[in-house]
C-alpha cells in the first residue's frame, strides 16, 4: 500500500470523486486523466502564470486558489492507490483518518475484518465523546427520614427532617484500546454513623470474539478480588461466571459465586437464570425482559432465597420525553409492594424522575433523581413508616408541582436561550465556512474559464455541446418560473464554465452519487432568506437544483435537474420548442 498522504489527517467532509468530477466506478486511468486535466487548470504554477501576465490577485485569492488545487491532489492521492481507495469506498473519510492516526492497521486485513474494527472503533469514539462531557461517572446519594413529619412515634416527638443516608462513588474509564478498558472506582458511604471508604480498579477486555473478562482488586477495610468471564455460545445464547473472594478480620476468606445465563427467547424477549451462592443476595433468580409494542416495555422476576421468596412484575410505557410505569412486588419478608414512576427527558443528556413505593412493611418511600450522562443524584426520602395516605398525596403531588414551576420559570427560558445562542453559533461557523469555501471555488472559476473557451470553441467547430449558462442553488422548480437570476443572489451560483470543462466529445456526465457541491468550482450557497421564499416572479425551492441551458448542433436546449439527480447531456428531451 501506498504511504497514506499528510493531506488525509485533515481532509473535510468532500465527496472525493466529485472533487475530481468523476463517477465512483471510475478506473485508475480516468482518475489520472481527470486529475492532470484539472491540475492544469488550478495548479500554482497557472496561477503565477496569470498573475505575471498582468492579472494581480491578492493574498487571499492565491491562499483560496492554494485551496482549491489541494482539494484536488488530495482526492487523488486517496483515489488512486486501490488498497485506500477501498477503505474509502467501504467507511469514507472516517476510515482513512483511521488509519492516519494508527488506530487500524491495514496491511493484510480483508474487509470485513476491517468493517468490524472501525465499527467498534467508532462506537468507542461516540462513547469518548458522550463520556467527555459527562465524566468522571458520579454517583450523591442523599437520604432523608421524614416521618416525624407524617408519622411521628407518639405526640412528644419533635417533627423535623433527618440526614439518614449520604454516600458518594465516582469512576473514571481509561480506554487503553480498542479491546481493552481500565476502570478506577472509589465511594465513600456511610454505615450507620461511620463513613466506610472503597476504591477498587477493574481491567476490562475483549480476549477474542466470543469471550470477554473483568478483573477487579479493591479495599473495604480489607482487601477484595473478583474476575468475571462472559462468553456467547451462541448467537442468542450468552453465559457468565463471576467469582470473588472477600477478606474477614482474623484472615477468613469468604468465597463467593454467581454464574449466570442469558437467552435471546426472540426479537423483542431476552431471559436471564442466575445464582448466587454464599453472598448476601444468595439464592436464585429468573428474569424476562420483553418489549410488547413501541415504548412500551415490561418485566418479570421470580427468586428463590434460603429465607425468603417471591415475584416482581412491572411494566413502562414510552411517550415522546416522558417515561412512566409501575411495578408490583410479592415477597415473604415484605408481603407486597406497589411502586409508581415517572420520569421526564430535560435535554439530550439529562433526565428528571421520581417514584413512590408503598407497602406494609415499607410504609411510603420517595425517590427523586437526577441523570446526566453517567452522573446520577439521587434523594431517597422515607415520608411515613406505614402507608399513610396524607404522606402519598403530598409525596405524588409536592414534586410534580416544584418540577413544573421550576421547569417553566427558570428552566424553559434558559433552555430556549441556550439554544438560540447555540444555532447563532453555528450558523457563524457555518457561513465562515462556506464563505472559504465560496473563495477557494471562485479561485477556480476564474482560472477555468480559458479552458471552457477553449472547450466551447472546439465543440462550436464541430456543432457539439456548449453550455451557454448554468446556475446551482436554491431555484424556482415552476416551469414558467425558471429565470435565470441576477448575478447578485448568494442564493444561486453561475458554474457555466464549470460545467463545461467538464465536457468530453460532446457529453457530459455527472452520476447522480455524486455530491454536486463538491464539483470543481461549485460551493453550496446560502438558503434564501425565508422573507424571500415567494415573489412576485415565483416561489425558490427549498432543496438545490442545478438549471442547465445549452445548445447542442445548433438547437437550443433547456433542463432542471435535482440535487440528487444525475446530468447526461445531451437528451432530445431537453430541446427547446
């Protein structure tokens, strides 16, 4: 394989092959014959040619005229080496900038083995960037006692609001490869008034296909060691076998093991056995996930323990932002308990819920959280020790009327503030944007338009195709609105001479694959301005289309032509009455 050029690692989001004018089925000779003719056109040397010709072009056209001859050796330094140009092919520019930063070595890799790996290594890349804004994963969890207030013991007790529960964890993931992961945790939790700190490191990878491992060393007080093995029998069929091993004061070791098996039952169903043996959850457990129909999702547990036994069932619906369900427990111990949830989507990353839980055994419980990302706060709240109904009316009602307040007051405004100075921005980029690349193609017109003389003088000589005019952009798709604008539109560019250059014995091909933008010395323009959509002359597309009108042996033509649409020219159907 060729050394990958330096020009990859910063290549943008261009088409390659429109770069060069050519269709992606293209053999080696035609994108060299396409880059030589259109090197010669915009290559520095033509340039300094013009200029010491009496055409003086400033600093800025020579930088945009740099610009628009290294689009082109860029694309055909990838295009024309076959081993990168079916990376291209197969995963765009996303795989060559791949393989420039050495994330995926190519030499000898069929591409399937290659699809995998940049797939992963993609999926890698979205997690690093959701964790870039969310890490280090956090978990605070406040807990209060309030049933003093609700429930108090006898008259005398003093009503008030108790600190019951404070613990804090967090975890940072250090991505080592793409097969491997290293994970550093530590919490600090209370138990009863002594705050017991904990820190472990886990080391997880992916061994082959199938089998994958988890290894993880902590303290609590004393040292701990765990390891977990996942491997997937089959397509549908996955199991696991966790094992730790605990130390005691004296130097007791307590082993413990969970092994595990998971069945995709069918499309829309998984199942999960487990068992726990010597460990405070011991005992069995059988576990069925499903999804019913769109957003609405459900579950089912049974488990078996030594001193106890018992089944949930629960089920969550799905409506736009809002998630909300409910679930039942039946156990031994607890007797039964009912519990309701909802939970609102406030922005693409974060999300607010609350749920109560009551029971007899349970009284009434109230939990509210907040999620971003990996960073949860949770506030768990103990209302009343019984299920007192004054305790799960306030607890229902309270929160859900503080979130609206505070969402509609405070929240909302800032929100649609955000994101006003959010598309203010990009809108800012993205005309700094175009407006390089308007120069860099303007750059290119004016030194194309000898050739296109050129090129329209030898195809008058033989009655062959001329393209008296063409203009790209945001166009009236009305028959009898299809004027051609003024000069002064940003919305609409001429590429008359762009076109023509691109003629080839008189036919010209653009494959509708192809993104049109990215022809040489074509831009894509700014949209019209939504006060200027409608006129008096007609209504301006929304979409871009490319409006041709040449002659061809001596007969006028006309055609309009999508963005997606491919161009053939010429067609007898594009005659002019």
């Amino acid at each position: 394989m060729a050394e990958l050029p330096e020009s990859v690692a910063i290549a943008d989001s261009a088409d390659l092959y429109a770069c060069l004018g050519i269709s992606p089925d293209a053999s080696q000779a035609d994108i060299a014959t396409a880059y030589r003719r259109l090197s010669r056109i915009v290559h520095p040397d033509k340039r300094i040619a013009s200029s010491s010709a009496g055409d003086a072009s400033s600093s800025a056209s020579t930088d945009a005229g740099d610009a628009a001859y290294q689009r082109i050796r860029r694309a055909y330094d990838v295009l024309r080496d076959s081993e990168t140009r079916r990376i291209y092919d197969e995963f765009g520019l996303e795989g060559l900038r791949a393989l420039t930063d050495g994330a995926v070595v190519l030499r000898g890799r069929g591409v399937a083995e290659l699809r995998e790996e940049l797939v992963q290594l993609r999926r890698l890349r979205e997690e690093a960037a959701v964790m870039k804004l969310t890490q280090p994963a956090t978990q605070l969890t406040v807990g209060l006692n309030c049933s003093s207030v609700f429930s108090p013991i006898d008259e005398d007790q003093p009503k008030g609001i108790y600190l019951e529960r404070l613990s804090f964890s967090q975890n940072t993931s250090f991505i080592l490869t793409p097969k491997h992961r290293l994970v550093l945790a530590g919490s600090l939790g209370n138990m009863g008034r002594a705050y017991v700190p904990t820190v472990s490191l886990t080391m997880r990878s992916q061994l082959t296909d199938k089998l994958s491992s988890d290894v993880t060393v902590g303290l609590n007080y004393l040292p701990t060691a765990a390891g977990k093995l996942t491997y997937r029998l089959s397509p549908n069929l996955l199991a696991s076998v966790r094992a730790e091993v605990t130390s005691m004061q004296g130097g007791t070791l307590v082993p413990k093991l969970t092994p595990s098996l998971s069945c995709q039952i069918s499309p829309k169903c998984v199942g999960t056995l487990s068992y726990a043996w010597n460990s405070p959850n011991k005992g069995a457990r059988a576990e069925v996930l499903w999804q019913a129909a769109e957003g609405f999702h459900g579950k089912a547990a049974l488990f078996l323990a030594p001193n106890d036994a018992g089944g949930q069932l629960s089920c969550t619906r799905e409506v736009g932002d809002l998630r909300m369900g409910v679930s039942c427990q039946l156990t031994l111990k607890e007797l039964w308990s009912l519990r309701y949830h909802l939970a609102q989507k406030v922005s693409e990353y974060s999300e607010a819920g609350m749920s109560i839980r009551v029971g007899p055994n349970v009284g009434v419980r109230l939990k509210l959280s907040l999620s971003r990302g990996n960073q949860v706060y949770a506030m768990p709240i103990v209302l009343s020790e019984w299920m007192d109904p004054a305790a799960i009316v306030y607890g229902t009602a309270v929160p859900l009327l503080a979130y609206a307040v505070v969402y509609k007051c405070i929240y909302a405004p800032w929100l649609a503030k955000f994101q006003q100075q959010s598309r203010s921005q990009q809108s800012d980029t993205e005309a700094s944007g175009r407006a390089a690349r308007q120069a860099e193609a303007l750059s290119a017109q004016s030194l194309m338009r000898q050739s296109a003389q050129n090129s329209r003088e030898s195809e008058r000589s033989r009655g062959g195709l001329i393209i008296d005019r063409a203009v790209y952009g945001y166009l009236a798709t009305n028959e009898a609105d299809q004027q051609l604008p003024s000069d002064s539109s940003s919305s609409v560019i001429d590429v008359t001479d762009c076109l023509q250059i691109l003629v080839d014995q008189s036919h010209l091909e653009i494959p509708a694959s192809l993104t049109k933008a990215d022809l040489p010395g074509f831009y894509d323009p700014a949209p019209p301005p939504s006060s200027s959509t409608s006129s008096s002359t007609g209504a301006a597309s929304d979409t871009r289309h490319l409006l041709i009108r040449y002659t061809f042996n001596g007969t006028a033509h006309s055609v309009l032509l999508g963005d997606g649409d491919s161009v053939r020219l010429p067609q007898r159907r594009h005659a002019v009455a």
